[in-house]
C-alpha cells in the first residue's frame, strides 16, 4: 500500500502558525534544565513507547497530548507493512528524546478505537495534540519523509499549543520500576490549612494552600481533589443560579454558558447532567470552545473521582465525540 499524502498543511495550517523562535528558544532552554536538573517526571527511554487500548485512551492519550504530541501507530500482528514501520517508529521516539510519545493501538483488539478513528486500511498513524486528532499517513512510508512529518507535528506542537515535550532522564530505570516511596506526613500541615479554609469559604486560600501542596508533590492525590473542588466552588460562589440556567437554556450555543451551567449542576449534586451538558458541548463545537468543553470536564472529572462509574461513562462518550 503506497502511503498518502505525508504534507501537513491539509491537517495543521501551518501557514496560520507564526514564526515563534523566540517561543521555540524558550521551550529548547526549558528542556535543557528540565534535563540538566533531572526534572520531576523525567522518564526512561522505554516510556516513550506504550501500548494502549480502549479503557486507557483517554488517560494515556488524550490527558498526555496536553503536554506532549502522541502519535498513534495502528498496527497488526498479520499485517507485514507494520512489522517494518513499527520498529522505524519506535526508534524514531526514542531517538526524538521526548518530543513525541508513540501509542501502539493493536487494531484486532481495539476495534472501537479503530472505528471510531476511521481507519480503513493499516498501518495507519494518527497523531493526537491537545485532544485533537490529526491524520499523519496511511502505510508504509520512507524514513525522510515521517521524520520531515514528525517535525512538522512537533512544531506545530510548540507553537500553536506551547507543548514542549517530556524529559527524558537515559539513566531512569524500566517504566514499572516502582518509585521510592516518599515518608509520609510531609503535607500534613498544608492540607490541614486548606481543608479549614475550603470548609470557611475561603476559596482563594483553599486554593494557594492546595497549589502549594502540588508545586512540590504534582501527583499529591489529596491535593488534586481539593485543588478541583477548591476551584469549583470558587467559580459558583458568586454565580446567580436563575440566571445562569436560563442563560444555557436560550443559549445552547454559547460554550461559556453550557460550562457554567455544568458547574451548577455538579455542585447541585445532577452529576450525569453535568457531564452530559459538557459532552454535549464538545459534540456541537470546535477549536477554542471544543477545546474550553473538553477541560471543564476534564476538570469536573477531577471533582468526582477517576474510579466512580459516571466518569468511566462520560470518558467513554467524550471519546466518542471527539472521533
């Protein structure tokens, strides 16, 4: 199979995106200390290459194209073409250093994913940036021209979304080593402090007192539920509930009232009408607004829990809706 068209411009204009070197110098230098000091969340090599199926999607590619462009190899054990460009991608990855991260979607076990990204025929590679899908090629291709297309992407990539990569440290150990643990109580202070001026309305300090936590311990996962709720709450404080639901309701069009009303609702304890709204959202939008949906919801995941069932729903239909 002859591999189409590599050219970006018909995805990403490119001829919209502005010359940014200075950006780009910045993001470079960024980079370099991140490395330099072995930056929180450096990873192995390894890392940079990962399975995915359709219960992961959501957390293990759309939540890292928010901070690294992820591209998708669909690929087969049967099909030929794919035994020589995996491989090529593979090495690509970790050649790149953390500019892109390679998911492998293994179609015959995926065959949602396959769907629902409209593959027709394999190898088929896909990039995801900033919850947007972007068609790269389809079969197998020459070495020049995926890496001019993985160059394409990654600058597209920093400029238009300020995205910088991940850090890799080359003496991190295997992906599953599990981490030191961290002594325990460290926090212990600073979440007390937080919780009491969450529970007297002290939004603005709920929140510093939660962000302080995270600056030093990002995957804190006390910190992040109350940092969520903190925000939450601070936004509906001030809101006129009356009006802001009639507001959504004249309006179904206006992404800024569909996410207030959806605070409202969560907070009201309608949890499914609050996700759905905001699906609902992102089905009707694109660019900025789709993008201003997808993480409000993102964030009132955060507020409910990763492991209730009403999340496991809405991920599923936000996936659905996104392609």
């Amino acid at each position: 199979m002859q591999p189409r068209n590599m050219s970006m411009s018909g995805v990403v204009d490119l001829a919209a995106v502005k010359a940014a070197g200075e950006a780009k110098a910045k993001a470079e230098q960024a980079r370099a200390e991140a490395s330099r000091t072995g930056g929180a969340g450096a990873v192995a090599p390894a890392a940079l290459v990962i399975d995915v199926d359709e219960a992961g999607f959501e957390r293990d590619v759309l939540q890292r194209s928010a901070e690294v462009p992820v591209v998708i190899d669909f690929w087969a054990e049967w099909c030929e073409p794919c035994k020589q460009l995996g491989p090529l991608l593979e090495r690509l990855a970790v050649e790149y250093n953390g500019r892109f991260l390679l998911a492998k979607v293994d179609v015959d076990a995926n065959q949602m994913l396959m769907q629902q990204f409209g593959i027709q025929g394999i190898p088929a590679v896909f990039a995801v940036v900033a919850g947007q899908a972007l068609p790269l090629f389809q079969g197998a291709a020459p070495e020049a021209q995926i890496r001019e297309t993985l160059d394409q992407l990654i600058q597209v990539g920093e400029e238009r979304f300020g995205l910088t990569g991940i850090v890799v440290d080359p003496d991190a150990g295997a992906p599953d080593t599990a981490p030191a643990e961290v002594p325990a109580g460290p926090y212990d202070a600073l979440l007390e402090a937080a919780a009491s001026a969450l529970d007297a309305n002290d939004f603005p300090g709920a929140i510093q007192a939660y962000k302080n936590v995270l600056s030093d311990d990002p995957g804190n996962p006390e910190a992040k539920l109350g940092l969520a709720q903190a925000e939450l709450l601070g936004r509906v404080q001030s809101m006129d509930p009356q009006a802001v639901r009639k507001e959504a309701a004249d309006s179904p069009g206006d992404v800024d009232a569909q996410i207030a009303a959806a605070d409202l609702d969560l907070v009201g304890g309608h949890v499914e009408d609050a996700f759905g709204r905001l699906v609902e959202a992102v089905r009707r939008t694109a660019g900025d607004d789709r993008n201003a949906a997808r993480l409000r919801l993102l964030e009132l995941f955060e507020v409910i829990g990763p492991e209730d069932p009403r999340v496991t729903a809405a991920r599923t239909a936000l996936a659905r809706v996104l392609f």
